[in-house]
C-alpha cells in the first residue's frame, strides 16, 4: 500500500477506495452535500461499511506499524496501569462496599466488608461476564439494609444496561431481569424490596443502537417478580421528549422525580408519597429553568443546590408541604462555582470549583460555616456520599499525577484520614503542574494546566506537547490522573489542558460563552492556547498535538480545519463531525441545548460554519490525522467519525496521513477494557510523537 516517500521521510498511504454517491440536500437555500450518507450505517446491518471498517483498519494498522516507540510506550502504559486502586466505598447496613482493580483487570471487581476492619470479599467480578474484558460493572446501588446489590451490566460500551441483584449473604444472582435501561438513576425503597429505575420501550427493528430514544418512564420492580410485571410510577406520553429520573428520600418518605428536555440542568421536580393512602404525583417546582440538585431532607424540607437567581451556585431550602415552595436561601452564591453538595450527619459539605480545583467547606444544616474541609492539595475531590444521619463519608482525591487517594471523612469532626492509598511505579514528586492563564482571541482570561517532568520545566527549553481540550455542556476540565498521559510525560513531552468556554469552571455564563450562536468562542479559546504555548515557549512551532473526546473531538475537527498551520497533528476521538444531521441518531436530540436546531435557519448557518465533515479547506496542507471511534459506539454514532474521515481522504489537504482507528466491542468510552485503553492511546501518542518530534526513548536506554 505504500506508493512513495516524500521529503518528509513518512509512506504516503493509498487510501482505502470509498464510494461517493450523489446526495446532495437543500436547506434554507443552501445545498449541502453529503456524498459518505451511506457510512451512518449500522456495521452490524450493513455489509458494505463493514467492509470499509475493515480495509481502514488495515491501512491504519500498517502505518502505525511503522511507527518507532509504539511498543515501548504501550509496555510502560501497561506497567503504569499496574497499581491497585479503590474506588469510593458505599455503606449499606453495616457493611462496606467498593470496587478494586489488583492493576491490569479489564474491569474492577465489587467488594464487601463486614464493617470498617472486617475481612474484604469479592462480591462480583465482571471480569468474568465476557472473555473479551468487554462486559464492565456500570451502575451499582446497595439496598438500605445491605442486604441486595443491584447493578447493571454494559456491554460492549452500549449507553442500554441490563439490570441484575445480587444477594449479598449468599453472592448469588437472583434472577430478577431488567433490559432496555438507559440513563436512568437506580434507587431502592427503603425496605429493600423493589428498586425504582427508568426505561425506554425496546426498539423496534434493527434500530437498536442507531434509533433516537423517547419516551421515558419511571417503574418500580419487586424482587423476585418478570420485568412484564413492573409498576410504572410515572410517565409524561404528552411530552415524549422528557427524560425522568427517580430518587427515593433517605427517610423513604417520598419519589423525587427529577424531568429534562435535554442536555441543560433545566429540571422540573415531581414528589410522590410513598407512604399513606394517597400517591397522587404533585409538582414542587414547574418549569424547565433551573438547575436542582437534591441534597437532602428533613421531614417535609427538602435541600437543594440550584442555579435559581445565582449563576454560579448557592443552596436553598423548599417546604414540601406548602402550597406554593418558595426557594428559602441557606448558603449564598459565591465568586467560585458551586459544583456539588451532600448533607452528610446533620451537616452540609459543599465542593466548589476555583479556577477549575476542588476546594471544599463545611456548614450547619442553616447556612452557618464550619470550616474548610481539609484536602491535600491542588486537585478533584469526588464522593462525599449523602447518609444524613451517619457522620462517616468517603471521597477520593487525585491530581494530574497522583492516582485517587480514598479519605475517610468525619464530618462531626471535619476530620479526614487515608483509607486507601496505591502502591506506585513512578515518583510523582519527578512531575510539576503549572496553572497558567492566556488571553482568548477576544481578551477573555483562560486558565490552563501544563504538566511536564521537572527537569524538563527547568530546562526552559520547548517540549513536544499534547493540548487537550473539551468545551461544552457545562462539563470542567478539573486534575485527574491518566497513566497514559504519565507514559507521554515521561518520555519528556508536555502535557496541557485547557478550560475553554463552554465548560462548567466558572458557571453558566461560562457554559453560555460557549455554546450555540457562541460555540466559534470555544475554537478560539483553544486555537490562542496553542499559540500562547508556542508564544511562551513552552512548544515549539510543530510542536503540538490537539486531543478531545466526543465534543471535544468536534473541538479538534473544527479547530484544524480553521487553523491547519497551527498543530502538527491532530487526534479526535469519538468525535460529533456531522453537525446538520447529529440530532437524527441515539442521543443526539439531547444535545441540541449546547449546539442548536439544525431544522432552524439561524442554528443551521451557525452549525455549518463550523461543522468538521462540511469545512474541510481543500488546497490547505493539513496536519497529520488520526480519527478514533468504535464501530459499536451508540452514543455518538460511528457515522461521524466515517464520514468526516473519508472526506479528508478524498480532499487535497497534503500528503501526511489522514487515518481511522477503529475499535471493535467497544463503545463510547466508559467500560472500555483496561487493555483495549492501553491499546488505543500507544497508537495515539506514538502518532503524535512521530509528528511533534518526541523521540520515544526505552527506560532501559536512558
């Protein structure tokens, strides 16, 4: 498949052939081609994708092949993989429940414990569901007393789960069944009979993984009964489009039923007694407007984080038992974001992001402040489970490069001691991370996290450097640990992530600043950090590398057709390429709240000015490509990462390498085997080492 080499030194690529038929549609005066239709297919129905699929991963799998330092980074990620790690422990009666990967397990196995000390046993290993590591753990919720598991099973990456108990005396599976669940909550009544959960109808056809889905609705499943069997709680047929949610209260009172459109935390909020006579369904707020998080209650209080007049968060208090709740203030808004908050032993533990890192304070019940909630450093908290009666909680606490520490947390005290900390293969003292902050094409101030060896940063010399990014949905880019980016750090390279527009780091007007007629701020955002990188000297000119995910795949897409001098190459992953037909397909009508209409002329113009697969430059010289998706991937449908691919193969954007890696029983992320991982990112960063210049050296050589 190799034709030639041109002055650069790399094998130009004879592209596998793809089809281009003559589809073109118009809209609002517009016509638009879309010669690739075709490969939305689904490739478990469609021969013909298929076969495309398989002749990309050959061309793809020959090039990276060629590649020097493949195999040593993927045996150092796989030795950096190698550490036991804890997830956050649940309590349920007196027991202890939690995850624990021994290192290299594709999935992490359940636990119990018989208290705080008692001896650990292993509850399930979903390691054995599958021989591919395929089949994760996904949800799990433990019954009031401790006495039931009830998780739910993914397969393959799918966003559907299929729902199963486990009795947690014996470690049998009972065989109670629920299938066709999707972004659903799973919550137990407080007897520890039935669980509450939501589904969807079962797709009809061979529509299963493609189909958009609606109307959901909330049942409830006694143990030991068939699915046909469920109680439906509460539906909404007259508006199809809400999704629902059900929680049942700590003190088993009431169903808290949580209603969106889309993707916005614009909610509606539906009490249902479960107790009594009367089970009437009644409103406590109306609307989709703003943001409601349930903390807790307190007979007929109930406690919430909401967005309600305080863009950046603040804590209110809704009387149940009043005709018409009004939001009473408990903890104001204030300059940090407020991002999580949990009613823990009479207490309120609220977790705010400052300049996108965790910083955490303790209240009373009334708003009054305890203090702050002692945290190790610069980095994410996660956990603080909700038990208002029990004092004891957990959460972790990781950085840029230190794994997850578990922390047993005393709220009566404000005392926080380690209850699990990994056993590493690296010192993370030889790393430094560096809060940076550049100014967008517009002024703005954009805070950036750089990451690189200590040496390398004291050398003050330029360093091949991966910028990651994301921008969108309300979602921040807050420190967490990734051992394949410690493999890239390693080998001297730098690391850096920026908290562009569009994001959740500075609450809604930040999330505003980056989304529908605003979306090309996020491309600037990022497009002024690799300049700012190059500008400082952190990255020489072809230097850089862009990554993201999903959105931020559209990020990396839409950036490198906008500025294709900019980056040396680019890697997006799993990425919405296709922005006039993204709401035609599984969740895509969600995310019409971040992106727009494509059915409205406004949303539509602003969409394809932007949207990778319509804005290729053709004459530009383009910087070496590496697409990755799934060919299972029912969240953002493979389709995009098709089509988007096999135009840059057919536009005369230059001769360095435009490919596709696809991975097979894979979805859209969560889930993925450890192995599969480790796979996918040696493929990654030895393609972006070749072309930023990193020369990927064996530990034992250095």
């Amino acid at each position: 498949m190799i034709l030639t080499v041109p002055a650069h030194g790399d094998p130009t690529i004879a592209y596998p052939p793809t089809r281009r038929d003559d589809v073109v549609e118009t809209q609002f005066g517009v016509s638009v081609a879309d010669p690739y239709r075709w490969l939305e297919n689904d490739v478990r129905v469609d021969g013909a994708v298929r076969d495309w699929v398989t002749a990309q991963n050959k061309a793809t799998q020959a090039y990276l092949d060629t590649l020097p330092g493949r195999d040593i980074l993927a045996a150092r990620m796989k030795r950096l993989y190698d550490y036991a790690r804890t997830g956050v422990p649940r309590k349920g009666g007196g027991r202890y429940f939690y995850t624990r990967n021994s290192g290299l397990q594709n999935q992490s196995p359940l636990y119990v414990r018989e208290g705080l000390e008692g001896k650990e046993r292993l509850l399930l290993d979903p390691n054995a569901l599958a021989k591919d590591g395929a089949t994760a753990l996904a949800e799990w919720e433990v019954s009031e007393d401790g006495r039931y598991l009830l998780y739910a099973v993914q397969d393959g990456g799918t966003d559907w789960r299929i729902l199963r108990v486990v009795d947690v005396d014996s470690g049998r599976t009972l065989d109670d069944r629920v299938e066709w669940v999707k972004y659903s909550g799973l919550s137990w009544a407080n007897d520890g009979q039935g669980f509450y959960y939501s589904r969807f109808d079962a797709p009809a056809g061979d529509a299963t993984f493609q189909a958009t889905v609606e109307n959901q609705r909330v049942w409830y499943h006694a143990l030991g009964t068939a699915q046909a069997e469920d109680r439906l709680v509460y539906a909404t047929p007259d508006r199809p489009r809400l999704g629902h949610v059900a929680e049942v209260t700590d003190d088993g009172r009431w169903l808290l039923v949580t209603s969106s459109e889309g993707t916005d935390e614009r909610y509606a909020l539906t009490l249902i007694p479960l107790v009594g006579e009367d089970r009437t369904a009644r409103p406590l707020v109306k609307g989709l407007k703003n943001d409601w998080a349930f903390i807790g209650n307190v007979g007929d209080l109930f406690y919430f984080r909401t967005d309600l007049r305080a863009p950046r968060g603040r804590i209110v208090r809704l009387d149940a038992a009043s005709a018409r709740p009004r939001a009473q203030p408990i903890v104001a808004e204030s300059r940090d974001t407020l991002s999580g908050a949990s009613m823990i032993g009479g207490r309120i533990v609220l977790a705010y992001l400052s300049d996108a890192r965790t910083v955490a304070k303790l209240v009373e019940r009334d708003g009054k402040p305890v203090g702050n909630v002692p945290l190790p450093g610069i980095g994410t908290a996660i956990g603080f489970s909700r038990r208002p009666a029990d004092s004891e909680s957990f959460f972790s606490f990781a950085s840029y490069t230190d794994p997850s520490v578990v922390y047993r947390y005393d709220v009566a005290t404000n005392v926080a001691r380690v209850w699990s900390r990994p056993r590493l293969a690296f010192d993370p003292g030889d790393f430094q991370t560096d809060q940076l902050f550049y100014p967008s094409k517009d002024g703005t101030q954009i805070p950036l996290f750089l990451i690189r060896r200590r040496d390398v940063a004291a050398s003050g010399k330029a360093a091949p450097t991966i910028l990651y990014g994301y921008g969108g949905f309300n979602i921040a880019q807050t420190p967490g640990f990734n051992p394949t980016r410690l493999a890239w750090l390693e080998q001297g390279g730098a690391v850096a992530i920026a908290n562009l527009r569009g994001g959740g780091e500075y609450g809604k007007a930040w999330h505003d600043a980056g989304r529908l007629s605003h979306k090309q701020n996020v491309f600037d955002d990022f497009i002024a950090a690799a300049e700012f990188l190059n500008a400082k000297g952190y990255a020489a000119k072809g230097q850089i590398a862009i990554e993201g995910r999903s959105n931020g795949g559209l990020l990396v897409g839409a950036v490198t057709n906008q500025r294709p001098d900019l980056f040396a190459a680019a890697l997006p992953a799993v990425g919405v390429m296709d922005m006039l037909r993204f709401d035609r397909f599984t969740a895509g009508r969600y995310w019409v709240d971040d992106y727009g209409y494509p059915s409205k002329e406004a949303d539509f113009r602003t969409l394809l000015s932007y949207s990778p697969y319509h804005t290729i430059r053709e004459g530009a010289d383009y910087p070496a490509i590496l697409v990755t998706t799934a060919d299972t991937d029912d969240r953002v449908v493979p389709g995009h990462s098709f089509k988007y691919t096999a135009a840059l193969q057919h536009a005369q954007i230059g001769d360095r390498p435009h490919l596709i890696r696809i991975e097979t029983r894979a979805g859209h992320g969560s889930g993925k085997p450890v192995d599969k991982t480790i796979a996918e990112f040696a493929d990654m960063y030895a393609f972006a080492a070749r072309w930023t210049g990193l020369t990927i050296r064996d530990p034992g050589d250095q």
